[in-house]
C-alpha cells in the first residue's frame, strides 16, 4: 500500500502564471561535431507527466541535463518556469527534482541525515526539514530506516531516497531519469504510485524510461526521439491507434515467406513486421485479420492475437537495431 503523498505546499511557491511550465522551440545541442538534438519543439503543461522516450544516443539525456540547466543550449530556446534554461540558473534549478540514472547519496550517512544535509542547500529550517524529511521517508517506505546507513540498502531502498531527497524542497517540477531500472515489481508499483499522488498534487513530471509499461501508465503525453529529432508526440493510446492500430497478429514460422499471410489479410493489413521466426501484423480494427484469415482458410500453426503497445510503436518508429 503506497502511503499519502506528503503536502508539498506548491501554493507557497512563485507562481508562473502560464500553464506551459516547460517551453522549448528550435532547440539544439551540439558536441563538437556530434548533433545530439537536432531543433525539436515541445512544450510541457502544468501537473503532467511528460515522457521522451527514444533508443540509447536519441538525444533524450542531452535534452533533459539542458532544461535541467546542467548543460547549455547550443541553439534554439528553451523556457522552465517562465525563465529561459541557461547552466547554472539558479530560479529554476531551486525548483526542480532531479533524479539521476545514479543512486548519488552519500553512503556513509543515514537516510535521515542525507535529507537533512540536502535541505541546507536551499536554507530549510532545521524543524521543517526534519518533519518533511519524515513524512517522505512514510511516503517512500523508509520511516523503519532512518537511522541506518545508505551502505546497508538494497538496490530498491536506494532508488526510492533519492526520489524523496529530489522532493525535500519542495519542487514544482520533478525530472526522473529512468527511475526504476534494476527494481522488483513491488517497488516499481510503489513508485509508480507516488509518481501518481504527485501529479495529482500539481507536480509536473518530466520523465525519461525505457519500459514502454511505464510510460504507457505513466506518462499523459510523450514524445518518441531517434537520431537527435522528435519523431511522433502525443498520449499514449492515441499514438498506439495511430502508428500501429489497435490488434497485432504473431505469426511463427521458419520458412520466411510472409507473402501469403499478408495477402491472406488484404485491407485489414496495416502494416507488417518480421524479426526473427516472428511475422507482425498490424491491424487498425480488432479481428479483422483473423476474419480474413477464417475466410481464406489460413490457420497458421503457431500464432498470437493480442492488443497494440507502445513497444510495438517504439520499435516501429526506431527500427529493431541494437544501439551501443
């Protein structure tokens, strides 16, 4: 059971009197010769949660370390919170969480006490930093650890303190950074919960996976990036419909020869895919394929119906290649 998500106060936050919390038009990033972002447009509302999702060098962590101002803009603009995102702007970056890819709290201090120290970066009185330090440990599921020391955490524990630590000062916008590689179900769930309470709350998410699941639970809008650019924006069931429509078709067979099947389906066909043994096929409305199949006699061997997914629009938009 995950446990009420602690007040974050945002009323007592400056207000951006915009509901476009996160606005960036045009924006590149450039190293040395390498085009990591290529001028892409998004813009981020109020209260969602926003995910960019793409393969390894989509140009996903370069966009996220510049509207975290960690990293400057090589050109375009880029709007946080009505300020314009330059490295080190200190009217943004006191009112982001950051969760990194790594667990970087300090192993030698309690979980208690690494959310103490972090509160006195941004001046937290000593009561009110302990208090919420507190209702942040219940949030996550660490109020029996406290006292003991991050060396003695699992892999999970670990994941869910640097999630209350980016949430100690209260942040309006919260930046997760592929947040629950490496944990068990159990503890994906739970985040995946405070994400929830959190948004409800009015924190924006800004997030960053590479589970198609949890960006399809997660996420209100997303967008897809390969090669530096932004290839499809939208919810996640909308894209699913639109990119590979709402039934996929598995067809296991050695011999290679997709011809027959694909004509067998005809106008049901939306479009296929092979990798491996494998032939998909993408059908806009649910059983149409199978009818057609019934109706020509095809009664494939081996074969799986099941509903669309964002893997299947992921691996549709960037290809089936690995990345290094």
């Amino acid at each position: 059971m995950v446990a009420v998500a602690p007040d974050l106060d945002l009323a007592s936050r400056p207000s951006v009197s915009a509901e476009d919390v996160i606005v960036a038009r045009g924006l590149e990033k450039t190293y040395t010769d390498v085009r990591a972002v290529r001028g892409v447009d998004f813009t981020i509302h109020r209260g969602e949660c926003f995910a960019f999702l793409g393969p390894n060098g989509a140009g996903k962590s370069s966009t996220i370390r510049m509207l975290s101002c960690l990293s400057p803009l090589s050109g375009g603009e880029l709007t946080v919170l009505g300020h314009n995102a330059d490295i080190g702007e200190r009217r943004i970056k006191e009112r982001l969480g950051i969760v990194s890819q790594d667990d970087n709290v300090d192993p030698d201090l309690s979980l208690m006490e690494n959310l103490l120290v972090y509160a006195r970066y941004f001046s937290m009185p000593a009561e009110e930093a302990r208090q919420h330090a507190d209702e942040l440990l219940t949030f996550m599921q660490l109020e029996g650890r406290s006292k003991a020391a991050v060396r003695e955490l699992s892999g999970g524990m670990r994941r869910r303190l640097v999630i209350a630590r980016a949430l100690m000062h209260h942040p309006d916008i919260l930046v997760l950074d592929e947040p629950t590689t490496g944990l068990d179900p159990q503890a994906r769930l739970l985040v995946w919960g405070a994400v929830q309470q959190l948004k409800a709350q009015g924190v924006t998410i800004v997030l960053t996976t590479h589970y198609m699941d949890e960006a399809e639970r997660l996420a209100d809008r997303l967008v897809v990036m390969d090669h530096g650019r932004i290839l499809q924006e939208d919810a996640p069931r909308p894209l699913i419909e639109r990119t590979v429509g709402r039934e996929a078709v598995e067809i296991w067979h050695r011999g290679g020869d997709d011809a027959p099947f694909i004509a067998a389906a005809g106008d049901a066909l939306l479009l296929s895919d092979r990798h491996g043994d494998t032939l998909v096929l993408y059908a806009g409305e649910p059983g149409r394929i199978g009818q057609a199949f019934a109706r020509q006699g095809i009664a494939p061997e081996r074969m799986l119906v099941r509903p669309t997914n964002l893997e299947d629009v992921f691996l549709t938009l960037t290809g089936r290649d690995l990345r290094e």
